[in-house]
C-alpha cells in the first residue's frame, strides 16, 4: 500500500513538473509570436542606393548624383586640341585649349545649384539638378534626377557685330537622366536632351529649282540622347564610356556625335577623369548643337564631302567636394 502511495505521488509530481514546462514553453513561444508579428507589422526601412557614380561628370555628361546638403563642389575642367596633328602640336597638348570652372552648392537635399565660367565665348552658366527619385531596393528600380542650365555668351560686342540682339546671347539645356546600379561594380545611365539656342547658324544659297536666293539656318531646338556607362576595377578606380547622338535634323551645320571613354581615379572628396572624346564646348547645349569633331568618317549627303573620322581630343574633370 505505502509503495502505490509513492508511486502515485511521483506520477503526480512527474506530471506537475510536466505542466508547469510545457506551460513555460508556450508562453516562450507565444511571446516569440508575438515579437515577430510585431516585427511583421512594424514598417521596413528601405535604404537607397549610394554611389551609383562617384561625380556628378560622367565624361562629357552630368550624373544623376546629387551631393548630400550642405556640400560644396569646385570643378575644373580643360580640354586640349584634337590629336589630328600629331607631334606639330604635340597630339592637341600645345594646340588653343578650353577651360571651366565651376563651383556647386547643395543648399537643400536632393537639390543642387551651380555657376561656371568657360574659356570659349566668355560663357557664363547658372545650373541646377534635382533628385526626382534615388534607386532604393524593394522600391525604385532606377535613379532619376533632372538637370537645367542657362547660359549666357559675355564677349564684348560693342559694334553689335555678334549679336544684334542682347537676347541672342542666351542659350538652354534641359535634360532628364535616368540611372542604374546594376552591381556594385556597374553603373549605366541613359538621357534624354533638349537644347535651345537664341542664335544659330546660317547661309545664303541659291535654290537648285527657282534660282532664288534662299537663307538656311539651324532650327533653334536640339533633341538628343545619351548613353553612359562606368565599370569599378578597384575601389578608386574606374573604366567610363559616354556617347551622344544627335536626333534632330537641320537644315545646314549638323552636329557630329560623341564618343567618350576614359578612367576616373578617386580619392575621399576628390574625383579626377582622364579621357578621349570629341566634345571641346564643355557648354552641354553648345556641344549638342555645334559639334565639329566625328568619332566616325562619314561622306555628308548634301555636300557629298567625305568626312574624316577619329576627330577625338584629351581631356580632363578635376572635382574636389567639401562636406560641411
């Protein structure tokens, strides 16, 4: 009798010691629910993309990057002669170069604003670029960002030789970037472009049916597209490549495309690109426009004059930013 007491007492207290830890883990497990759904329901943080590019120049073309508030950049940029000549003028290095500079400020974030100065024509810009959207996984798929320039040509003109009109010394560029961190190594970016000039080129000739004499002129809207890429080798340096091509047709004076492709070195704040290509205007609405140098010989169709190829120049972008 006393040995079934002590054996049911130690199946009741096996049983209580059962109870009570199959009790523990449920509220274990319950609580573990509960902290999840929390995590669940409470809303995930997307982080964007950062360094899709490391300058705001790709080359010859404006990024999509928008330095963070607060940052301030100073540009110089040169461009030599093209390297046709050979040693006459030491491929271009000797030969009648133009020179930018430029400084940029991020007074509030995604939006900056900047003013430059070129060598060629005294052109005085005001630009500015705004961060539509920043690629953000789970989100954007892409960066966009819009950028806008103003010019204005400075040359003395007292006699009105140049410009009869102080309106045509204005000119504008639009344009609509849009980019993608494809890896942490390959960044690509594609645009769509704009420029208006106030004043254009133009001829007098004769017409082949009438024999009238005729003026022909540049219209004063330029469409264009761009297409940028950049490859990371090391974590300071890259590979770039940038072509423009024309789309609008004139009727006099069409513009030649670019091709670009060079290397770009960083260190912390500073940027610099090294590279060949054939746009000498550092004016984005010039260059898209007026572009006399051809990656490629072609034979013109209103002339029939050949056009020879490989008008390539050296050139550079030195950027320093300064986050304060």
């Amino acid at each position: 009798m006393k040995s079934s007491i002590n054996k049911i007492k130690s199946l009741l207290g096996f049983v209580s010691c059962l109870i009570v830890c199959l009790f523990i883990l449920n509220s274990t497990v319950q609580a573990q629910a509960d902290s999840a759904a929390e995590e669940a329901s409470a809303p995930v943080k997307l982080k964007p993309v950062k360094n899709t590019f490391q300058s705001i120049w790709i080359l010859n073309n404006q990024t999509i990057m928008v330095p963070q508030k607060n940052s301030l950049e100073v540009d110089i940029q040169h461009r030599f002669g093209t390297v046709n000549n050979g040693y006459q003028d030491f491929w271009g290095f000797f030969a009648p170069s133009n020179i930018r500079l430029g400084v940029n400020y991020s007074f509030i974030k995604g939006l900056n604003l900047g003013v430059g100065i070129t060598k060629s024509n005294m052109l005085v810009d005001g630009n500015a670029k705004y961060a539509i959207i920043t690629q953000t996984k789970g989100k954007y798929p892409v960066s966009v960002s819009y950028y806008a320039n103003m010019a204005w040509d400075s040359r003395k003109d007292p006699d009105h030789g140049i410009f009869k009109y102080g309106s045509q010394r204005f000119s504008f560029f639009n344009q609509l970037l849009v980019a993608r961190k494809i890896t942490d190594k390959l960044s690509l970016q594609v645009s769509g472009s704009v420029s208006h000039q106030n004043s254009v080129n133009g001829y007098y000739t004769k017409n082949d049916s009438t024999g009238k004499t005729i003026f022909k002129e540049m219209k004063f809207d330029h469409f264009a597209f761009s297409f940028s890429g950049r490859y990371k080798i090391t974590d300071v340096t890259a590979i770039m490549i940038d072509y423009d091509q024309p789309i609008t047709k004139h009727a006099t004076n069409n513009p030649n495309p670019n091709l670009s492709f060079g290397v770009e070195f960083n260190t912390g704040g500073h940027a610099f690109q090294f590279f060949l290509g054939n746009y000498s205007y550092m004016s984005p609405q010039r260059d898209n426009m007026f572009n006399t140098n051809s990656p490629f010989g072609y034979t013109d169709k209103a002339t029939g004059k050949k056009v020879k190829g490989g008008q390539f120049l050296i050139g550079f972008n030195i950027t320093r930013l300064w986050n304060y």
